[in-house]
C-alpha cells in the first residue's frame, strides 16, 4: 500500500508542476522538465534506497522470480537486504543471493553437495 501511496504523491507533485507552470507561470516547458526531473528523481529514490525498505517496513510490493531450473527454498531479511535460498538439482548447490538496493551490491554464496531434498545418511 505505501508503495501505491509513494507513486501516487509523486506524479500528483509532477502533474501539479506542469499544471502550475502551464496555466499560472505560461510556461509549459518548465513545468515539463521540472515534472520529468521530479518523476527520475521519485524514480531512483524508490529503486535505489525506499523500495525494500517499503516492503520490510511498511508491506510494500516487490518481485522476484526464481531463476530457471531452480527450486526456492527460503528467504530471510538481513538489515534491510533480502537474501534468497534456492537448490539447483542439477549442480546439487544452494544458491544464497542478496537482493541489495537497487541491486548494486549483490552478494552471492554457493554450497556446494548441499542435496537438501533428500534426508541424510
């Protein structure tokens, strides 16, 4: 729901620019650049720093999909980064991969023979 909420105040800012600028100032260009500036802006907060905050926090939105040929296994949230179990049957590894912010600094460890479908002997 915030997640709604933040796009929804964001683009009332950039309609509310260019409807300023347009019928009060006479100067749609302005108003257009000012509201593309403040949608890039809205944009990169959200995808570089608010969305998994949003989702931890607050129940955003968020979606990720397994890679191909994977099984999900888990997920946990370290600080305000989410990391994602999944076995590959066809290497027998787990896979732990960080979804970080914005995905800049994604960290990623492999166990290998980790086989944990099949009970141990």
């Amino acid at each position: 729901m915030i997640t709604y909420l933040y796009w929804f105040a964001a683009i009332a800012v950039a309609i509310a620019l260019v409807y300023g600028f347009t019928v009060v100032a006479k100067n749609w260009k302005a108003g257009a650049v000012l509201a593309l500036i403040v949608l890039v802006v809205a944009w990169g907060t959200y995808y570089f720093r608010l969305q998994q905050v949003f989702v931890k926090h607050y129940g955003g939105v968020m979606t990720i999909s397994v890679p191909k040929g994977q099984l999900h296994l888990g997920a946990t949230w370290k600080d305000d980064n989410l990391w994602i179990e999944n076995y590959d049957p066809a290497t027998n590894s787990c896979y732990f991969t960080e979804y970080s912010k914005g995905n800049l600094l994604q960290g990623k460890v492999t166990i290998k023979d980790c086989n944990p479908m099949m009970p141990q002997k």
